[in-house]
C-alpha cells in the first residue's frame, strides 16, 4: 500500500474545459443522468491571475462554470472565451490528452441508449487486457459531441488484480 504522504482523501472532481457549457450540461443531463449541482456566472479574471495562477492569455474571459454530479462523481465544466484558444480537441494519444471513465452495469444497454441518443461509439466493447483482464470485464471508447472522450468500463465478476 502506497503512504499518501500529502493527506490525499481522492479526487474531489474533473475539470473540462468545453467549447458551450450549455450545450455540454445538457448532454450530459439528457445522456447521463447528471444533475446541476453549481452554475457560475460569466467574469474576467485579473489579467495577471489569469497568467499566474492559471496559466492563461492575459484576456481571458470565463463564459461560465458549472459543477455537475454524476452517479457520486463530479464534474467541472468550464467555458472560456481566450484569443489563443485552441478549437482542435487532443486525441487520446495526444500530450494532455484525456477521457473520462464511468462504470456501468450493463454494457450493452449503455451502448444501446447512446446510439440511440446519437453518441459515437469507437468500435466494439474490448477485453481488458493482463491483469485487468477478468470474466465479462469489457470497456469501449465514445466521443462526446464536441471531441471528449468517455470511456464505458464493465468488469461484474472484478479484475484479475483484484483477485490476488
């Protein structure tokens, strides 16, 4: 067991920067059950917090946050509007990259009301390999509207790691 040296009790949230918070609440409201805990309203930061606490163009302006809950798991939202944002979202393969995961039940009923929600599926649910591997343990990859990816993991009867 690893000492947590810094008094760390877990994550408290994940923050996602999104191209129209709107539009982000209300997929993940519509395809993930997700409640609104918190809504921030617009602002412009101090240019130098903007660059030393953030590390961010001096004009950037926060269009809004909103703080989302999910099954137990929170999510932040941010939109911002910069002179130097980047619209291009990095690949999973990318430096800074990044997915969300959520756990489901049911693989298949899950994959089944994002299709019909109209979410992109990444091929076929995979076995976890080595020593996530296990009985019925699958995950598959799904790209939200604007580029985020969200991975789908399953594994009812645990992983192999899990067993030791």
């Amino acid at each position: 067991m690893t000492v947590n040296r810094m008094g760390i009790r877990g994550i408290d949230h994940i923050g996602i920067t999104v191209p129209n918070l709107d539009e982000a609440i209300e997929f993940f409201i519509q395809i993930f059950g997700a409640e609104v805990l918190v809504r921030q309203p617009p602002y412009n930061p101090n240019p130098a917090v903007n660059v030393n606490n953030f590390a961010r163009h001096p004009e950037t302006a926060v269009n809004g946050i909103a703080l989302i809950e999910i099954a137990g798991s929170l999510l932040e939202l941010l939109e911002y509007d910069a002179p130097d944002r980047r619209e291009e979202f990095p690949r999973t393969s990318d430096s800074g990259g990044h997915h969300v995961a959520f756990y489901v039940e049911d693989m298949d009923e899950a994959l089944d009301q994002l299709r019909q929600a109209g979410v992109e599926i990444l091929g076929d649910p995979l076995p976890f390999a080595g020593d996530e591997s296990g009985p019925r343990a699958r995950f598959v990859y799904t790209r939200a509207p604007w580029g985020l990816f969200i991975e789908l993991v399953t594994y009812p009867e645990g992983k192999s790691y899990q067993h030791r």
